[in-house]
C-alpha cells in the first residue's frame, strides 16, 4: 500500500498529493480493510455493511489503496488517480458501487456524518458499525465536538472515530497551533478512550476486536508519524502536499525495500 500511494503521488505530476498524510494512516487503513470491516465488494450496497468515513479527506491515496487491496477498485481503476474525468480525485466523492461511502475533504464534518448514519441504523435495527478516521489537527473544528455530544447522548456505541496522531497539520504542528489534549476532551465528552501505536499491525487488530465495552462511542487515538516509511518525508510538514518527483520517487522506493 505504501509503494502504491508513492507511484500514485508520482504519477500525480504537477498536481502533487497529500503524500504525507496519506503514508501515516497506512496500517490503521490495512487493518481495517484486511481483518475488521464487515464489507463485501461484491454486494457493495448490503444495507448491514460496516461503514468507513474517511473525515480527514486528503488521506485520500491510504483509503484507494485499500479500497484496492480489498477488491472494490481494480489496479487500472487505482492507477486513474488525479485524471480528468476519473473516479478518483485528490478528496474522495461518493462512489457507493466502489466503497466510497462519502464525499469528504472539508475538514470536521465525517463525524457528524457518522452520527447521522448510526442513528438510522439504530432506528431501522440495522447492526452496522460506523468507523470515522479523522486528523488530530481536525480535532480543532468545533463541528467535531457538537457531534461527539450527540454520539453520546444518543448512546450510539456502534461508532468508532480514529484519530490519525500525527501532531502535524496544514500549516505545522499541532501543539504550535491549538495545544489541546485530546484524550481527556473525549473523555470529558462521554466517550471511551484508548490509545494505540498507529503503526502496530498487532496492537491496532487486537484494540480494534476488543471492541466498545460499554454503551457509549470509543475513540481511538492512534500515535503516527507523517510520512512514515519514507526518511524525507517523516515529521517534514513540507510532505502535507507536495510533488513527488521522478528522483524523490525512486529514493522512497529503495527505502521501503531496504527497509523490508
């Protein structure tokens, strides 16, 4: 997935892409796909599927990539990214048949979105769970903390948000910007907290089936690295949305393959 999103940000050119971004919510993105969604890209509308709301929309090349691995787009399909015309532009449109359930890419509303969904799953006795993965510098959007006092006080445990942890966002760290500590807002808000390392296929499979463990929606911050997997690239804010050229292409690559 990594090697895919770098081609895929080199074949954007000029356009450039929200590389970095996109390379630290990798694992979260291979479990989720791989091992905990109930989907099924053959019946991609089943009305109990799980869903996946990618509220941090410039993440957009970590959510193709796994829409790929999990067989809702075709290596053709994925290698249109960024064309004219395509189904697959910088911030992800609302293509149900392959997977993408919302159009996102303005910051703060997948969570309200989320809210929405899980209460007419729980009015239609739908058994759906709702998975919202955002950005920590999203977190500043007061949008967010409206929907996180619904979640709670319509008991809607059947939602999971992510925190992408990163502590970078647009326009630099997230501490320069907005110091807030996340874990107790949330919990201040009625919901359950856990922390995780963002990269640890393990850790995040097992936080993930633990599941909630009371009636009330959980939240899970996930420690990350922006840019993760590429030496140029990590912690450098440069890397939010950049272009990655034929040279800087080649580099990341044999790093990924040294690094195996």
């Amino acid at each position: 997935m990594r090697k895919k999103t770098l081609y895929l940000a080199n074949r954007a050119g000029s356009k450039g892409a929200h590389v970095g971004s996109a390379l630290s919510i990798i694992e979260i993105m291979a479990v989720l796909y791989g091992e905990i969604l109930k989907i099924d890209p053959k019946n991609p509308l089943w009305s109990e599927r799980d869903r996946f709301i990618l509220s941090k929309g410039h993440g957009s090349l970590g959510y193709y990539t796994a829409l790929c691995e999990a067989g809702f787009l075709s290596e053709e399909e994925l290698g249109t990214f960024e064309e004219n015309g395509g189904i697959l532009p910088g911030q992800p449109v609302m293509n149900m048949e392959k997977g993408i359930e919302f159009s996102s890419g303005s910051l703060g509303h997948g969570l309200s979105l989320g809210v929405g969904v899980a209460l007419a799953c729980k009015k239609n006795h739908i058994k759906s769970n709702i998975y919202v993965l955002m950005g920590d510098g999203e977190c500043n959007e007061g949008a967010v903390w409206e929907a996180a006092m619904a979640a709670k006080q319509f008991h809607l445990s059947s939602i999971t948000v992510i925190i992408d942890a990163n502590e970078m966002q647009s326009d630099g760290s997230c501490a320069a910007i907005m110091c807030v500590n996340y874990g107790s807002l949330w919990e201040s808000s009625g919901w359950q907290v856990c922390h995780v390392n963002g990269h640890d296929i393990c850790s995040l499979y097992k936080v993930f089936k633990k599941g909630a463990q009371e009636e009330r929606p959980r939240v899970i911050i996930a420690k990350t690295i922006k840019g993760k997997g590429v030496s140029f690239m990590e912690h450098n804010n440069a890397w939010h949305h950049n272009r990655l050229s034929d040279k800087e292409y080649h580099r990341a690559i044999e790093e990924l393959d040294l690094s195996r």
